[in-house]
C-alpha cells in the first residue's frame, strides 16, 4: 500500500520547488525527436500509453519535487503495469542511442513489486524488477531503426512507490541507404547483340579469306 506521506512530500515540494532550476537540455541532443523530452510542460504532453490516462489516483504524475534536470520529472506508480511511449521518425538502418535518467525513490516493501522496461519497437533495451531505493542514473543504450519510423515504449509498475524518469533524448547516426551494387553480367538482350556482332564479324574475316583465295588463283 502506497505511503500517504509520500504522496503528501510530492505535493508539498512540487508547490514550493525552486525556480532557479535549469531548463532541461535533455542530454544535449540537438536534433533530438522526443517531444517534451524533459516533460517540461508540467505534464504528458506529447506522450501517449496507458500511464498518462491511468485513472487511479496518483498513479503517474509529473511534478517539480526531484528532477534530474530542469524543472520537471514523470513520477510512474501505477499499482499495474502501465506504459508511456512515443513514436518518431526514423532513417533504415540508422544508429539510435537512447538515453534516459531514471530514479527508483524508496526500498521496496516486503510483499510488493516494482518492474521497469525500455524498448525500441518491441526490443528490450533495460529491464529491471523489485529494485530498492537507487538514485538518478543516466542510462545509455543503442539500437538499429528498422524502418522509417520507430516507437520507444517505457513500462513501469510500481505497488508501492514511484519510478522517476527524465531527460529521454534519442540520437540518430547514420543509415544503410546505399544503392544495390549494378551488375557486371550482360543481361540476356546485351548478350543476343554481342553474339550477332561476333557471327558479323566471322563472316566479314570469311569473305575477306575467299576474296585474298581467288586472287591468288587467277
């Protein structure tokens, strides 16, 4: 069962959280394709799931209480799994390095669990279960984009506490777009001319033989 006390800590701190925090760089990608990557909004802006509409109570939230950079940090402690995901555009075969700061806030309770996964179009990139208290650590994976769109997708479940996430930023490099390799073997139409100007050209020498032959007779 979730502490009141600690429901009450978000509250108080998001209200009286200082104003002097840096805005969020989200790792400082310039290029980078996440929306609200900081969730500097105050909200979910920009991201879908199940956990920005969960109904229960203070299942997932975003408030100013402890974030790792800027202003704001996504709290997820939906008692079920719950899933929080965006979807940007991507080159084939391109190079993505995700990159994410996580936080579990408090031990885990005897009889409770708690779970945390990332992934990229259904690849599991982290994955971590029944963690106790952990501060923020900035996390880096790689994948390869598939197509030209890629989906990234946290699920988190939390019965007693909250997991909390900032600065998601995505990196791209690259991509396998180079043209197939042209072939060096005639093609059946390039053949039936060379075989045509090859009997062309015997029969040109022959006639040439039979010309120089009856010269010599006469």
């Amino acid at each position: 069962m979730r502490h009141a006390a600690g429901i009450a800590a978000i509250l108080f701190l998001g209200l009286f959280a200082t104003l002097q925090a840096k805005a969020d760089p989200c790792n400082g990608v310039a290029s980078n394709p996440i929306v609200n990557c900081g969730f500097e909004t105050g909200d979910f802006t920009g991201w879908g799931g199940t956990a920005p509409t969960d109904p229960a109570f203070f299942a997932n939230c975003v408030t100013s209480s402890s974030a790792y950079q800027g202003n704001y940090v996504a709290f997820l402690g939906s008692s079920t799994p719950d899933t929080l995901s965006q979807t940007f555009a991507t080159t084939p075969g391109a190079l993505l390095t995700l990159q994410f700061a996580l936080m579990q806030d408090d031990d885990l309770v005897p009889g409770s669990s708690n779970s945390f996964t990332a992934d990229i179009d259904g690849t599991t990139l982290f994955s971590e279960t029944d963690v106790n208290y952990s501060p923020f650590v900035l996390y880096t994976f790689t994948a390869v984009a598939s197509g030209t769109s890629s989906t990234l997708t946290f699920t988190s479940e939390d019965q007693d506490s909250y997991f909390e996430l900032d600065s998601v930023s995505i990196a791209q490099a690259g991509g396998v777009t180079a043209p197939p390799t042209p072939s060096a073997t005639p093609e059946p139409g390039g053949i039936v001319l060379l075989a045509t100007g090859f009997a062309g050209l015997v029969g040109l020498l022959g006639r040439q033989v039979i010309s120089r032959s009856a010269n010599a007779t006469i």
